[in-house]
C-alpha cells in the first residue's frame, strides 16, 4: 500500500467553502479511482488568519498512483469547480 499526502491552505474566511467543495468535489472524485482504498481530509486552523488542509490517501499501490497523477506522482491533482465557482 502508498499512502499519499498533498497540504495546503486557505483564508480563513473562505475555510468552509473550501471544505465543503473538497467534500463534493474531490473526495467523491478519489472514490472513483481504480486502486484508491482511502481518502481523509484533515482541517487546521492556523495563527496567519489561514486554515490548514491535509489530504491522505491511501492506494493499491504505486501503478495506482502514477494512473491518477500522470508520469509524476508528485504532482498536484486538481479538480475543477462543478458549478462555476474557483
């Protein structure tokens, strides 16, 4: 098994859109992929007025991986807004 993990922020003001848009978008995004076990989202609040965003996913294995990411599995997947919003 690899376990994936990608961090990133957002204001804090805009905290609970982008929560809410990982839930909708992404998290039911990796339920689709071939190979993906798991997916947990982690949320922080930070003393910069930003709050912390953790995602670990958990795979089959590498060949999973590199099918999501493309030729590099370190590379950010990103998914785009469904209903017009960024």
């Amino acid at each position: 098994m690899i376990a994936r993990i990608w961090t990133g922020a957002a204001r804090a003001a805009d905290a609970d859109a982008y929560e809410e848009y990982m839930r909708e978008v992404a998290l039911s995004g990796y339920a689709n992929v071939t190979g993906n076990r798991a997916v947990l989202m982690l949320r922080r609040a930070r003393d910069d007025d930003r709050t912390g965003f953790t995602m670990v996913t958990v795979w089959d294995g590498m060949e999973n991986v590199i099918a999501f990411t493309g030729p590099d599995p370190e590379r950010a997947v990103f998914y785009p807004a469904t209903n017009g919003s960024s």
